[in-house]
C-alpha cells in the first residue's frame, strides 16, 4: 500500500482486477463442473 494520501489504485486498476476475479471465478466453476460430470460419467 501506499503511504501519503492518494488513491491506492487507479481506476483502470479497479476494473482489470475485477476482470481478473471474473475470470478466476468463471474458471474456477467450469473446473467443479469438471469434478462433478467425472463423478457422475459425463465427461466430454
């Protein structure tokens, strides 16, 4: 973190951080339905 006033992250920062979570979650999700159809035999 920054010290001395100032915003800590630009907006542009904000945003592709919130992009990255995003993909990260979209990921994270298609690999449980990954899990899940292993499991279940419905793997493609």
């Amino acid at each position: 973190m920054r010290e001395g006033g100032g915003r800590e992250k630009s907006i542009a920062e904000v945003f592709e951080l919130e992009r990255l979570a995003q993909i990260a979650a979209a990921h994270q999700h298609h690999r449980c339905l990954q899990i899940v159809a292993g499991f279940t035999g419905h793997t493609h």
